[in-house]
C-alpha cells in the first residue's frame, strides 16, 4: 500500500510536517481498513507529536469547509483516499 502517489491539494503547514502526515496516513493504512480507524490513528499521533487538538478525516468523497490554526493545515491523496488534518483551537 505504500507505493500509492502522494499528491497534496492544499497546505498550510511546514514541510517537514506536511511529510510526517503522509507517512503516518502510510503508516495508518498499514494497519487498518476502516476510514474511521486509520483517521483516529492520525489524529492520535499528532495529538502526540504536535500536542492536542487536532481533527482528521478520511475517505474517497467528501467536501470540507474547516477553521484552523495557522500553519496546521493539510489536505492530500494517498492514491485515491483523501487526508484531511487540521488542528482547531
């Protein structure tokens, strides 16, 4: 499953950010075949990393409208699921 492309749509993080989330997003559909875990994973690794509280959302169609931190922000493709993490106040 790790050889899907990556392709990032929007961000507003740093880059070195923008990476640890598409190897997690790898890391996550490693290890789980439900959207709603491998978003929880996510999530619960950059609650870790970047402290609380971040949002993710997972899945092959869906629209967004979201408020976010500045420079916590990114939206991108991991073959054709889409990566949606943000951190909200």
């Amino acid at each position: 499953m790790c050889d899907r492309r990556v392709v990032i749509k929007n961000a507003d993080m740093r880059e070195d950010m923008q990476q640890e989330a598409v190897d997690c997003a790898k890391q996550a559909l490693e290890k789980f075949d439900i959207e709603k875990d491998i978003a929880g994973f996510i999530k619960k690794e950059f609650d870790k990393k970047y402290n609380p509280t971040w949002h993710c959302m997972v899945g092959r169609n869906f629209g967004y409208n979201v408020t976010h931190e500045t420079s916590h922000f990114i939206y991108f493709y991991l073959g054709k699921v889409a990566f949606l993490l943000f951190k909200g106040s």
